[in-house]
C-alpha cells in the first residue's frame, strides 16, 4: 500500500468547500460534482505549479472558477449559430417560418398579390408602416392626419388576416 502526499491529502480535505463552491456556481448538484472533480484532476497534476505559501483553498477556487468560465465560453461558442446567407436572413427573421421554404414563397408571394390589390389609399400607408415608417413618418410623407394613417393600416391588417385566415 503506497502513501499518499500531504498534498494530495490536502487537497481532498478541501473537497467539501470546493463543492459547496462548486454549487454556488453551477446551481446544480450533479454539475457542481463533476466540476469538483475536474478541479480536483487539474490541481493534482499541477501540484508541481503550487507554492506551499500560497492559501490552497483559494488556489483551488481560483482554479475551479477558471474551468467554471471555461467551460461556459465553450458552451456559449457551441450553441452560437452563424448565419451565413447574403444579407443575414436568417438571422434577422422573425421566426424560424421566415426561412425561405417552398410554402413560404407562396404565402409572401400571395400576401403580395393581396396586398397589391388594395386601394392605393389603403396600400400605401400599409406598406411603409411594414417598411417600418412611424405613424408620423407616414402622415407626414402622405399629408394625412395620424388617426387617419392609423385606421387604414388596422383596416388593412383586420382585412389581410380575414383574406389569409387559413394560412395561421
């Protein structure tokens, strides 16, 4: 049966504050014993890096905390999602529905033909409303009072949501 180092004893001495740590930063149990042990791993094979005048406690929080950071960096970066298309399309979508689809198409293409079939006096404030011109902009620009600009554009939603009511 071979010894253990005194500082290896140490080191497990102090495993009881490093969970307790350990909780505070993960708020689970089973992430705060495995982050416990990744520490526990680090420490021993850095022992060769540990000054024996240096507060081991605090040497062990530094280095828990170090992987805490760590590991949140490289799960930040492993659910980052880059979009790639011209102009950021997908990234500015509303919803994942906005991505361009076969049934998507349509439904813009035919919410378009809709649209164009208003009445000039409905289209147009709809339009620049959905361009996202304020009310203001948009009564200044057609030299309309504002609750005039702010009825068509509810007439005109109230109107495409009966004439697509089967697309919801």
């Amino acid at each position: 049966m071979s010894k253990t180092s005194p500082f290896i004893n140490r080191v497990i001495g102090c495993q009881s504050n490093l969970m307790s740590f350990a909780i505070k930063l993960t708020s689970d149990r089973d992430r705060a014993s495995d982050l416990v042990q990744d520490t526990t791993l680090k420490a021993l094979d850095s022992e060769d890096k540990f000054a024996e005048n240096v507060n081991l406690k605090g040497w062990l929080f530094t280095i828990m905390r170090n992987i805490f950071i760590n590991n949140y960096r490289r799960q930040v970066r492993e659910n980052t999602v880059t979009d790639t298309t011209e102009n950021l399309f997908h990234l500015n979508a509303a919803a994942p529905e906005a991505y361009e689809t076969p049934e998507g198409s349509y439904g813009v293409n035919e919410i378009t033909a809709i649209i164009a079939e208003l009445p000039a006096d409905f289209r147009e404030p709809f339009q620049m409303h959905v361009a996202g011109y304020k009310y203001e902009e948009i009564a200044e620009k057609l030299n309309l009072p504002m609750g005039t600009v702010k009825s068509r554009i509810f007439t005109t939603r109230r109107q495409l949501r009966a004439q697509l009511a089967d697309y919801r």
